[in-house]
C-alpha cells in the first residue's frame, strides 16, 4: 500500500496536461484506382449520349451506375472496354486510363482491351451450339490455348469462382442453354472469368432473373470484388444499395453525383439524385 500513490484531481489533471498530444487520425488514403476516366462525351452519330463525365472507379470494388432509361448508363461502361465502337458512328472525346494507360491510344488493340475487361451483359448468352465445358473455355481457345490439363484447369477454377462447379460438374457435355436462366447468366460470368480479365462488367445482369438467382448473383458480386474490380448497371435501386462501395448517377448523358454508396442514398449532394433515388422520377 506504501507504493501507490493517492489519485488527486490536481494530479489527475496535470497527467493529462503532460501527457503528450494524440496525433489527430489521418484520413484515410485514397484507394487504388483501375480506371480514371476524364471528360468523356461519347456521340453516336449526331447524338451526344455522355457529356464530359470526369470520375475514378477503385479498384477491387463495386460501383454501381444507376439512371433512368436512355440516360447513357450502357454507353458508359461499354466505353471501358471499346465494346460502344461496335456502333456504327461512333465518336468519343476525352480519356479513359486503365492502371494508368490510355485505352483509346493508337498503339492499343480492342481485343486486347476486352481480354482485360469482361463483360457480362443483361441478357445471358451461351453459345447455344456449345457444351457447359466448351462455353467457359471458348474465349482461351479463340487465344491460341490448346493444353487441355491447363483447360480442364481453368474450367473448374471459373465455375468454382462463378459458384456453379458443383451443380454442373457431372453434365459438363450437356448443351450451356439446357440450364436455368440463373446458372446461364453464372455461367457467362464464368466464361468472362476464364480469360483472367482485370475488370469484370456487368449490365444489369440480374434483370431477367427471379429473386433467388438474383441473390445469388449479388452474393457471387460480392465475393468475386476480392479478385476484381466491378462496374455493374442497375435499374434496381436496392440492389446497388445492397452491392456497391460507389454510385454513380447519370441523367441525359451527364454525370449528376458519384461517391460512396452509402452516402449517395443517405445524404445525396444533388437534389436530383434524391428525387431519382426516392422514386420522385425516373
């Protein structure tokens, strides 16, 4: 008892005044970006369907692009991988970097660009002519792969990473449209994996889809963002809520609000995204 020391508020007080100072937290560092994109307009033809939109998507995250029917939300994530050029009379303005390089610079390929950005599209589409197995490997196989142990191996990892391995394992001979519109949708998601792209897009790729293969695919959103950055449009306001870090909303081709997804559907800054988000329109 001799040892201790009689607690006083005097003492009390000057232990805190003594005490050195608690560094204030620093913020939190940025996130590493995939894609930096800036003023980017986008015409086909003598339409403009994107007006100078400028943001960054993080990489190994989810951002979800949400908007009214026509308000460009297709045109803008096909611009991430060069599918939109695909329409005739086309013309674009302003950058698109990905990890830092231009993808539009005259020194990059198209094919090259959709090898590292997947896309998976609203309406499921297996090769009606195709086995399961021949479906997920086709995209390797069109690269010159022709080592079938390295095939059987990429096979199994994409259904596996496209939670489908175990539910077509034994039928991997049977035609890719002999399943369920919810495994054909995995299914594409799997023959997007198999390639190993970077990005992995999605356009709104639960729509057709009822509300158990819906869930599935969102829990597959959410686990396959650990490997991949992921841009997906929705129409479903609850599912990009459910899904995404980030929002983007986009309105006659312009980019109203990005940021956090969290905020945006709590705290919009633009009373346009709150009037989009509580179903005032759209």
């Amino acid at each position: 008892m001799d040892n201790l020391v009689m607690e006083t508020p005097e003492r009390s007080v000057m232990e805190r005044v003594e005490r050195p100072a608690q560094s204030a937290p620093s913020a939190e560092p940025a996130p590493p970006l995939t894609f930096q994109v800036k003023n980017l307009s986008i015409w086909y033809g003598e339409k403009r369907a994107i007006d100078n939109a400028t943001l960054n998507i993080a990489s190994n995250a989810v951002t979800a692009i949400i908007g009214p029917s026509g308000c460009g939300k297709s045109t803008f994530i096909r611009s991430l991988n060069r599918m939109h050029e695909l329409v005739p009379k086309t013309r674009i303005e302003g950058t698109v970097l990905l990890q830092g390089q231009d993808l539009y610079s005259s020194t990059i390929d198209p094919a090259i660009v959709r090898r590292r950005v997947g896309m998976v599209f609203q309406k499921s589409n297996p090769f009606p002519t195709m086995s399961i197995g021949e479906n997920v490997v086709v995209g390797l196989r069109l690269n010159g792969v022709r080592n079938q142990k390295f095939l059987n191996e990429r096979l199994e990892k994409s259904l596996r990473m496209a939670a489908l391995w175990d539910e077509v394992k034994d039928d991997l001979g049977k035609s890719g449209t002999s399943l369920s519109g919810g495994q054909q949708q995995r299914l594409c998601i799997a023959r997007a994996l198999a390639v190993e792209p970077e990005v992995l897009l999605m356009d709104e790729p639960c729509s057709a889809l009822d509300p158990i293969a819906t869930a599935k695919i969102e829990e597959l959103i959410y686990e396959l963002k650990t490997h991949y950055t992921i841009v997906t449009v929705t129409h479903n306001m609850q599912q990009a809520g459910r899904i995404s870090d980030y929002t983007a909303f986009f309105y006659l081709g312009r980019l109203i609000e990005f940021g956090p997804t969290a905020k945006i559907f709590s705290n919009p800054s633009e009373r346009q995204t709150e009037d989009y988000i509580t179903g005032r329109f759209g």
